[in-house]
C-alpha cells in the first residue's frame, strides 16, 4: 500500500502562527523581517519564506529600504523571484497612494503631520535624489503631488520654467518643495540653498507663494521656513522689486 506523502513543509507551522497572530492584531509586535516573511508567503505558498525575509534585511539593511529596492535587484535575492518582487513592490505603490490621499484636500501648512508622513514613506528611503513639489489651493489644500527631478541636485539641474508651468497647470496657488538625502544628513548643502531661494524668486514674479521646502533623511528632516531662510529670502524678494 502506498504511504501518501505529507503536504506540509517546514515552517508551515510558524506561518500558521504568524498569520493568527496578523489576523488578531495587526502588525503589532512583529520584527521587520517577519512582516516581509509573511509578504513573501502570500506568493510563496510551499516554502519557507524566512531566510529570503532576512536575507532581504541584510541585502537592503531596513524595512523601508526593502519596498523601495528596484524589481531588478528584489529578484537577486534568493528565495525572492519575479512575483514576490511585484507583490512588494505593489505594496509600496499601494501605501503610496492611500498616504497620498490623506494629503489631498488638507491644509498641510497648518497641520503638517500627515505631509511629514507621506514624504518619509514615499521619498526618505530612496537610494537617488529626488525633487518632489506639492501643489496647493488658495486656502493651502493638497491638490496634487509631482516628483519634478531626478538625480543629483544642482542649480544647473533644477529648471524653474518646468515648476512654474507644473505649478499652473494645477492652478496651484502655492507650492511645498520636498526632496531626500540619500546619505541620510539633512543639513541642506549651498546648492541646495541657492536652487530654493531661485525658484522662490521665480515662483513669486508670477504670483505662487512657495511656503517650504524639506529636505528628508533617515532620521529625521529639515525645514526651510522652521530655519528662517523661506523669510529671508522673502525679505530678499522685496528689497530687490
């Protein structure tokens, strides 16, 4: 008589776990690599999924940094492949845009903890520069939110034609400047400074109030307008007219 073999797999077990314990509540409680191990198991159904988990952690070093890697280099990872690298990557984009919604419609010059949010999740984690404008209503709502440039940020690099013609073709009244520091220091550099003060400049000849602009790191921010230098350049602004 034919002995059936087992339909279980090592560590099914502990997914069973895992899984009861997400159901009852929530992600609270889990280690960075078991939440990426049981992402993984929802398209990995017959293996082990924590080794890729924390070879993931080790390849990428944090969680954030494991849902902005690139589909290419997700797939290097063994145990990973092309649909887990989708389904992390879905994720990301998912909790990009329901952060994203949050924002639409507030005033986050008043009330900028969900703005703070969204900009932590969305840019702080990126191993490249990006440079990203909010756009805002008269009453400083969240109509929309753009990445404007990519790469390394230079006066030379930074078009203020483009972010004027961006900012009308929202009908935006105001904008929020926001890019990251890969490095994870954000003491904003002199280009970093000049490029604010031109394209506050050029903001305010055609009437867009440019309210702050953010720099994003690891581990924590920083803020033009909490420094005084949206003021001084406003300051500026009208001693040159």
């Amino acid at each position: 008589m034919e002995t059936k073999k087992s339909s279980t797999h090592k560590g099914e077990g502990h997914r069973k776990r895992l899984r009861d314990k997400f159901l009852e509540s929530g992600l609270q409680g889990f280690h960075d690599y078991e939440v990426i191990e049981l992402l993984l198991s929802l398209n990995t159904p017959r293996k082990d999924c924590k080794q890729s988990a924390k070879l993931l952690l080790k390849r990428f070093k944090t969680f954030q940094a494991v849902l902005a890697a690139s589909h290419e280099s997700l797939c290097e990872i063994q145990g990973v492949g092309p649909a887990n690298s989708l389904g992390i990557r879905l994720i990301k984009e998912v909790a990009d845009r329901y952060l994203e919604a949050r924002i639409i419609s507030k005033d986050v010059v008043q009330n900028p903890n969900d703005l703070m949010e969204y900009l932590n999740h969305t840019i702080g984690h990126k191993t490249k520069e990006v440079f990203a404008g909010i756009f805002l209503d008269a009453k400083n709502r969240v109509l929309t939110s753009k990445i404007l440039f990519t790469g390394t940020l230079t006066t030379s690099s930074v078009y203020p034609r483009e972010v004027i013609i961006s900012a009308l073709q929202h009908n935006a009244a105001a904008v929020i400047f926001a890019h990251n520091h890969p490095s994870g220091d954000v003491e904003p550099s002199e280009s970093d400074i000049q490029i604010t003060r031109k394209l506050f400049f050029a903001l305010k000849y055609v009437g867009i109030i440019l309210h702050e602009h953010i720099i994003i790191g690891n581990e924590g921010f920083y803020s033009f307008a909490a420094q005084g230098l949206i003021s001084k350049f406003n300051k500026e602004f009208d001693e040159f007219k």
